[in-house]
C-alpha cells in the first residue's frame, strides 16, 4: 500500500526532488511550499496522486492545514519530510537581528511547527516516519553560518529526544545531515553576504573563498539523497542521526576528534566540580595544549 507524504520546501532543490522520487515510487503526495503556484507541473503530470499546498512553516496554523489537507485528501499521514529552510552566510556581528530570527524561525521552528501539527495523527494511526532534513553543520560549527547552524544542532537535539518520545508507539524519527548537495544552497548563502569588517576577513572570508569554489561541485547528488529518504521512510529502525555524504562523515569525523582532545586536556577540571573533588581548583591547561 502507498503511503501518504507531507513534504516542506517542495518547490525547488532537494525538496522537489523528494517529491519527484516519491511520485514516481507511486506514493501519495501533500506538496508544500509558500507560493503553491510553483507546484502547477506536478499537479499537471500526477492529478490526483499530489496536492499543492501554500505552507510557511514559520505558522503554525499554516502547518495544521497542511497536515488537515493531508488527511482531508487522501485519510492518513505517514511521512513528514521537514525540508524547508535556508541559510544566509554573514559573521554573527554583521547579521541582522531579523535575519538571524528568520533562519531560526524556519529551519527550527519550522520543523518545530510542522512536527507537532503533525504527531496527534500519527500516534492516532501507531505509525509513521518523520524526517528531518538537517546538515552535517548541526554537528560542526563553521565560522559565518551562525544562524543556520544554530538552528541545525537544535534540530539535532530535537530529534534525539522524539526519537526517543515517540518510538513506544510506532513512529519513527531521523535527522538527516548531508554535506554539500547540488542545490541552489550555496548560492542563495553566499549572494546575502554584507561587505565583510576587515576584521572577518581571515575567518568568514575564507569560508567565503571555500564556497565560492564548491559552488556546482557539491559532494552529494540530491536524486540519491531523495531515493534514500524513500527507502528510510519504510523502514522502522531510523538512526537518530544520519550523516549522507563522503565529505559530511569527514567533517563529522573531525569535528568529534577535536571534542574528544579538548575534553581530555580539560579533563581534571571538568572533573575538579564534583562534591568528591578536592577543594583546590586543578591547574587549568596552557594556551598552547588548548584542542
């Protein structure tokens, strides 16, 4: 039996081609984005199989009648594909207080609105699948991307914790974290950037002249990001976490290497706070075997 999905930022990059996949796999369809006008070729081709359906997931109510016309439509949600969001590259002190709330209220409040629009019907039902579609940067912070990566660890937090909420009656959680895609991210990133203080020059600029020369040689095929959220959302043993991509396992990779240093050299005084601990504070570590 096809399953139904509800899937966020369907009209363009890797949302479209989830959908895209999905249709194809002969699944049902809720296809959201902010203009649904930009959805009128799927309705063209697949008819009844999808829905288009104007959702900012920053509404809450918006996210209800997304998931009220999933059921209206086809009687049941199984998947919900939290897809939605965007990233604006700028250092912390340059980005504005609007734009810094715009990312996190959609790519973490999004996912926030549209998961719990969503949980009365799936515990209902004792079944489906919620993916969250992440970033390797909710695991490794890279200097300009404050916002964003602020908003994927808590996706990543959030998830651990429905994983764990939700897996007794038979719904499933998963935060994807994929490296670098072939999408529009990069760009999209890149082109809202202020003029640099000078000062950011050797940190956010050097992310700046790294993305310039990823841009069209992304890691990642987002078709084949697209077939494995079809083939996670029927099975029923997700990892909280998924890493997709040769370059996200290896920033991953690094990034707990270095966590795992620091947390040596630091060991005695993390341990110096303990009621067993002696009085005297240990000697903290020299700059220099800082991890």
């Amino acid at each position: 039996m096809s399953k139904v999905w509800l899937v966020t930022g369907s009209a363009r990059g890797l949302g479209r081609e989830i959908v895209e996949a999905a249709l194809r796999a002969g699944e049902r369809v809720v296809a959201t984005a902010r203009d649904p006008r930009q959805l009128a070729d799927l309705l063209a081709r697949h008819g009844e199989q999808v829905r288009a359906v104007a959702l900012d997931v920053t509404d809450p109510e918006a996210a209800r009648n997304a998931v009220q016309a999933a059921v209206d439509a086809f009687g049941r949600l199984d998947v919900v594909v939290n897809n939605a969001g965007f990233g604006h590259l700028a250092p912390f002190e340059q980005t504005t207080e609007d734009d810094f709330r715009a990312q996190i209220d959609t790519n973490f409040y999004g996912v926030v609105n549209v998961t719990r629009a969503a949980l009365p019907v799936l515990r209902k039902q004792r079944s489906g699948h919620v993916i969250q579609i992440s970033s390797v940067g909710g695991r490794v912070g890279i200097a300009g991307l404050s916002a964003y990566q602020a908003a994927k660890w808590a996706v990543g937090g959030f998830t651990e914790v429905l994983s764990q909420e939700l897996a007794p009656f038979g719904v499933h959680v998963s935060a994807l974290e994929p490296g670098g895609m072939k999408t529009e991210w990069g760009t999209e990133a890149r082109g809202a950037m202020p003029a640099l203080l000078p000062d950011y020059v050797p940190s956010v600029g050097a992310v700046v002249d790294m993305l310039s020369q990823h841009i069209g040689h992304e890691t990642s095929d987002p078709a084949k990001v697209a077939q494995v959220v079809l083939k996670l959302a029927y099975h029923d043993a997700l990892p909280a976490h998924l890493l997709l991509g040769s370059d996200a396992l290896h920033y991953a990779g690094e990034g707990d290497k270095a966590r795992a240093a620091s947390a040596e050299v630091w060991r005695t005084v993390s341990t110096a706070t303990d009621f067993a601990a002696s009085a005297t504070l240990p000697a903290f570590p020299l700059a220099s075997a800082n991890a």
